[in-house]
C-alpha cells in the first residue's frame, strides 16, 4: 500500500512540476502555439496520481498486491509512463525552441504507449486474479 500511495504522491509532484515547467518553457520564448508540453502535466496528474490513489481503496479491497501480476504491472506500468512523459517533454521542448523533432522520436514516444498498454493489461490481470481467484482443482 505504501509503494502505491508513493508512486501517486511522487506523480503529483511531477505533475505540478511538468505544469511549471510548461508555463515557464513557453513564456520565456513567447510561443503560444499547440505544443506536448501543454499535456503533460494533465497526463501525469492523471495516469500517474489519480491512477494511483484509484488503486489504494482498490488495494484495501481485493488486495491486489498480492496477486502474481501485481508487481509485474508496477514495474511495468510505471516505465512506460515515465518513457512516454519524458519523450512528451523532449518532443514539447524540441517544439518550443523551434527545433524538430523526427521520426525517430515520434516511433520512440509510440514505444512508450505500447508499454504503457501492457502494464495495463498487467494491471487487469491482477484485478481480475482478485476478483475472481481460481479454485484450487477447477
């Protein structure tokens, strides 16, 4: 319960923080255009902290961690979180200074949602290990 109610506070944190960044990032160069960056904080805030706080009555439940695919989600969902917000930002930057970004970056950023993807499904199978646990012999 601790891990998750971290994972969510340490989103937070960075969530505010992507928001500052943002804020700061276009004002500095007066650019006023359509840019990752815009989004970020709303994706941390969201897929990091909300997610997070979701699974703690969730884990007070069902008990989630105890499930042999909760660990592999953690792990799993929050790399391709991180991967995914961090190409949000270099890609943001890259827009807001002008530069850009390639299809390099573009086929990279997409890694990060297929991660992301899989610790989902990880996700749903802890919960539904929980939900609907097998019985021994059936």
């Amino acid at each position: 319960m601790k891990k998750i109610y971290t994972a969510s506070l340490i989103y937070l944190i960075a969530g505010l923080a992507a928001g500052i960044f943002y804020r700061e990032m276009t004002k500095a160069v007066h650019f006023t255009a359509y840019t990752q960056l815009s989004v970020l904080h709303t994706h941390l805030l969201t897929l990091g902290m909300l997610f997070f706080l979701i699974l703690i009555p969730l884990e007070k439940l069902f008990l989630l961690t105890s499930s042999r695919w909760f660990t592999p989600f953690f792990w799993v969902y929050n790399i391709g979180l991180i991967w995914t917000v961090s190409f949000m930002v270099l890609k943001g930057t890259l827009t807001v200074l002008g530069t850009p970004s390639g299809p390099a970056i573009d086929g990279l950023s997409g890694m990060g949602h297929i991660i992301l993807t899989a610790g989902l499904i990880l996700f749903f199978a802890a919960l539904k290990n929980r939900l609907f646990p097998v019985e021994p012999g059936k």
